[in-house]
C-alpha cells in the first residue's frame, strides 16, 4: 500500500498478518526492509521478492503521488 500523505524516500507498506514497510529504491530497487512488525522470515521473503517483481509499478504508483522519490 502506498499512502497519498506520505514522506520520502519511496516507500512501500505491506498488512496481512504483520506489518512491514519496505523501502523501494526506485526507479531500478531492489526493495530494502525498513521496518516489520509479526511476519517471520520466510514471508518477508516472499514480500520482498513480490516487490522486486512489481517495483516499475510500484515507483510509478509512488511518483503520480509524490512525484520523484
């Protein structure tokens, strides 16, 4: 999820069963963990590998809100 009120750098906020916050490193990645709350270790690698997959979209997403990252 990417917040419309948000601060830099571009960033990326993850909610299932924890929380984690994922910095995107944009234009190119790869996403960086900032910060996780109840996911272990097998699933912020799941996460982090769905954000590398998806990163042009998610900087996108972050610059039609935020403009440069």
């Amino acid at each position: 999820m990417i917040y419309p009120n948000e601060h830099r750098p571009a960033h990326a906020h993850v909610i299932g069963d924890g929380e984690a916050v994922f910095i995107l490193n944009c234009p190119d990645g790869p996403p960086e963990l900032r910060e996780s709350y109840r996911f272990d270790r097998s699933d912020l690698a799941r996460i982090e590998t769905g954000l590398a997959d998806h990163i042009a979209e998610l900087c996108t997403e972050w610059r039609k809100f935020h403009g440069y990252y």
